[in-house]
C-alpha cells in the first residue's frame, strides 16, 4: 500500500465529504478554546468536553476551565452555549481531555492540573450519572511529581479492562514567579516517554520502562492504540520528520526501542484509533515533509489516512484542512454509526474545529 507523502497544497486532494459542524471561536475573556475529547451517553447524546481559556492568554500556561457541548443528532448540530463542566482547580490551569466509557458502564474524564513546570500531572474523575455530576479527583501519577504532558484522547482501554495513559515528562529549569513568556522559553523540549497503567479503573497506577529514545530527538506528547494481533503500537511526535513508533506485547508495561515510521510529520502530534468492527486504522496528521521553506515546521496541512496492516504503512484518504495559515493539531476521534467525528484545534484562530468524516469515505 502506498505511502503519499508531503503532496503540495495546490495539488492536494479535498475531502468533500468532511463537513464542518461547528467551529468555537474565541471571545470576550475567552482567548483560547482547545484540546477536547468525545463520549457518547446512553440515550445517544455525544457530549464534546473541551479546554476554555479564560482571562487574557491564549499560552498553555493561561487560565482555563472545562466545558461541553452536546449534540442529539450523532454530531451533525452542537449547543450554542458551553456548560461548565469544572472550574479551574490549578494554579496556571486545567486542560487536555480524555473521555472513556468504562467496562463498568461508568464515564472516566482525565485531564491536566497544571500548577508549575514542575506541578503538571494527569488526574481521573468518575461519574455515574451520564456526566451530570463527577467524583473527587484521583491523581494518577504520584510515584515522582513532574511536568506530565497528557494529550487529549490519548487514554484507552483494553479489552481485558486495562487502561493505559501515555505521557511524556519534561523536566525544566525554572523560577518562581516567572512570567509566561519566561515560562515558555524555558520550556524543557525534551520530554521523557512513559506509559502508566491501571488494572482497577484507574484507583491506582503503575509505570511502565521508559521507552527508549535517542538522545538527540525531541520526544513528545504519545499516544496509543491497541492492534488486532494484540500488541500496542505508541507513536511519538518528534523533531526527525516524522512521527516515532514503539511497540508492546506485554500490554503497557515495557516497550521496544523506537523506530522511525512513515508518517511524514513536523513537530506535531498525530492522532490514531481502529475504526470500528474492522481491521482497519485511521490516521489524522500534518501531512507536511517541509521540503520547502515556506512549509518549515507547519502544522497544515490536515490529512486523514488509513492502514490495514497495523499502521506498517499508510494509505492517504484526503487532506481536510489545506489553509496555509492555519495550524491544526490536537486532534480526538469519536465514531457514530456512519461517521467519524474530529474536533482538533486551530492556532491561527484559536478555536476548535468539530468535523465530520462519513465512514463510506475512508473504505
């Protein structure tokens, strides 16, 4: 199966069927709306719950609450108005959302409490009532403080009733009291590449080996997803071009060495998940070799792509978004009945984006 990679912008293919549902722009006290995740309730509902910046700025280091949107027609209309989901419980914010349905029946949300450069960690909270209400937080990581680096959509579960959460920890030099801007220029690139797991629907939690990555390679922000022959395949982004891949048999808990997949990519995530009832894996990524200069380190395009051979190779589908200004990332997948849905953010305008991909589209 081919591999397309890097496909100029005016030459790039279009997804006709990749329909926009709703784009949150930002607002008054609002800079910044971002990094969200999907679930569907028992009575068909999908609730979006996303990252809301509030105050003046748009960092990763700014103010933010959780919010939801709902939707009662599998994804294709979205409330108008957001419902506070939780106000900020941390010193610089919250943020960075995974929704999971649980072998229990119950909905676990995960997301960042961020209070420092050496205080980001990853917390769970349950609800038993179709998201109306949610449990006391427990931190899922406490075997050594950090900055934890959580993406949104990045926890699964196994079909054994394990959870698995990647992360990446940075360790950075930093000073009390310093300003965002101080905050952000030292920023430890370099991340540490873990994955936690848990047996008992997240009360506790054990970390795997750290996955080994050359020294010289900017390691981010992984993500798992499980294979048909059982074994979990994380992927990485990095600064070497393309996304890394490490692969575990033994459900989480050590991981072989990184290797180099074919998934062309700047410094961005990419985003991975099995669509439904098939061999069949999706992919949704900045299709960008960055050959050329005026394309150096963007995130657009936004392409979809699909692999039947356990992500060994890539078939490109169509690019969704081509705006050369516009830089998309963060991206959650969710699937309905007929379609997949996106919701990724977009930097240039500092909104999310919700799509919709028909799953006739990506045979």
């Amino acid at each position: 199966m081919l591999f397309l990679a890097g496909l100029p912008f005016s030459g790039s293919l279009q997804a006709q069927n990749a329909l926009t549902a709703l784009h949150i722009k930002p607002g008054p006290d609002n800079p910044r709306n971002s990094e969200g995740d999907f679930v569907t309730l028992k009575d068909g509902t999908i609730m979006l719950v996303y990252t809301r910046f509030t105050g003046n700025s748009s960092s990763d280091f700014g103010g933010s609450d959780l919010v939801a949107r709902y939707s009662r027609d599998n994804g294709k209309t979205w409330d108008a108005e957001d419902h506070l989901v939780l106000k900020n419980e941390g010193r610089m914010n919250i943020m960075s959302v995974s929704l999971l349905r649980l072998k229990s029946g119950k909905i676990a949300l995960f997301y960042l409490r961020k209070n420092g450069l050496a205080d980001c960690l990853p917390l769970l909270r349950i609800s038993s009532d179709e998201g109306k209400t949610w449990g006391a937080p427990t931190v899922c990581i406490t075997d050594e403080m950090g900055y934890y680096v959580l993406n949104n959509n990045r926890v699964i579960q196994l079909p054994g009733g394990r959870l698995l959460m990647p992360v990446a920890l940075h360790t950075s030099t930093f000073k009390e009291g310093a300003s965002i801007t101080e905050l952000e220029k030292s920023f430890n690139n370099y991340g540490k590449i873990f994955c936690y797991y848990s047996d008992d629907e997240g009360k506790s939690w054990k970390r795997s080996d750290r996955v080994a990555v050359p020294d010289d390679v900017i390691a981010q922000e992984p993500g798992v997803v499980a294979l048909k022959n059982g074994n979990i395949l994380m992927f990485i982004r990095s600064d070497a071009g393309v996304q890394y891949y490490a692969t575990s048999s033994d459900k989480g808990e050590s991981w072989q060495q990184v290797e180099k997949s074919t998934i062309v990519s700047p410094l961005s995530p990419a985003s991975i998940a099995r669509i439904p009832g098939s061999n069949k894996l999706l992919l949704v990524w900045n299709n960008n070799d960055q050959k050329e200069a005026s394309r150096k380190n963007k995130r657009t395009p936004m392409t979809i792509g699909t692999s039947v051979d356990n992500g060994k190779t890539w078939k490109r589908i169509s690019d969704i978004e081509t705006d050369p200004q516009g830089s998309y990332c963060y991206t959650s997948i969710h699937f309905t009945k007929d379609d997949a849905l996106l919701n990724y953010f977009d930097w240039h305008t500092r909104g999310i984006i919700i799509k919709r991909i028909p799953l006739k589209s990506l045979r």
